[in-house]
C-alpha cells in the first residue's frame, strides 16, 4: 500500500543495487485515497531488475486470517482493482481459519460507537473469550486514546500493540 513518493524514494534508495526484495499485496491498493497505488508492485521487476534472468514473482494469495466470508467481502471491495487488472491482481482465497464474522454498524456520534464497542467487547468476554483473544484496529493514535478510555473506564483490560503506544500512558 505504498504511496508514489515512498515508492520513488525506495528507488533511488536502492539504485543500481539488484538485491530488493518486495512483498506486499496488490490488494493493499484499494488505500489509494490515501495514496496508495498498485503499480508499485506489478511494476516492481521491470523497476527493480535481477542481476541474472527474471525476476520471480509468487503470488501470495491465501489469506490464513479470514475465513470465506470476510474474504468475500474483501474480494468485493477489492473487485474493481481486480477487474482492472485482470489477471494481475488475483482474489484473496482462505486457508485454515476460523469462522468469521462480518457486520456493519452506523452510530450518529462518535459517544454512541464508543458506547457499542464497549458494550460489545464485554459481552463477547462473557461469552467466553479471552480478553487477550480480542483486538480493537483504529486509524490512528487519537482513535486510539478514546478507545483505550472508553474500555478502560469500562473495566476492560486495555494494552496499546505497537511502537507509538499512547506516550501519555505511564510505563
């Protein structure tokens, strides 16, 4: 999902050096509203060339994650990426997973959907699982901080996953 100035900068970054290895998911460029863009990668052994014969391309395409059924909704939403690039972009397919869910909630204030991810965090803990088997994903650090309030408040065992964390939290 790499944007083209990250793209250009990799380029010069590695030029006239043939040891780059990418992997990544065409896919990912259904981000192009933040940039992204799939040329990155389908172009990436003509840019980036082996020192001998071509360069070997293998396909990455089971997702071990998801089940069919959020898979299927993603194929959907990545459907015109692949329509456009038929037989450059290929659908993401299930290996071994656990069945998924896929829902769609709309909340008038960002208080009510806070308020419903607490209120279904909790109860799918009393449903019995684990509170370390359930993860939140937010677009960033600000999300983040009022989702780790509202959980917290909550009584909901909270860990922030990742480099930046939230700095105002105490060690």
């Amino acid at each position: 999902d790499t944007n083209i100035a990250q793209y250009l900068w990799l380029r010069l970054l590695a030029q006239g050096n043939p040891n780059v290895c990418c992997v990544g998911d065409d896919d990912q460029s259904i981000y192009g509203w933040r940039g992204a863009s799939v040329s990155n990668i389908l172009n990436f052994p003509e840019v980036f060339p082996a020192r001998e014969g071509p360069v070997p391309v293998l396909p990455l395409t089971i997702n071990r994650r998801s089940d069919e059924r959020i898979l299927a909704v993603a194929n959907r939403l990545a459907a015109p990426l692949q329509e456009k690039y038929a037989g450059k972009v290929a659908g993401l397919v299930p290996g071994r997973a656990d069945p998924g869910e896929v829902g769609v909630e709309v909340f008038e204030t960002q208080a009510d959907e806070l308020a419903w991810l607490t209120t279904e965090i909790r109860a799918t803990h009393r449903r019995g699982a684990a509170w370390r088997d359930m993860a939140v994903l937010s677009r960033d650090n600000a999300h983040a901080e009022l989702v780790f309030d509202a959980l917290s408040t909550a009584g909901v065992p909270v860990e922030i996953v990742g480099l930046a964390g939230l700095v105002r939290l105490p060690e």
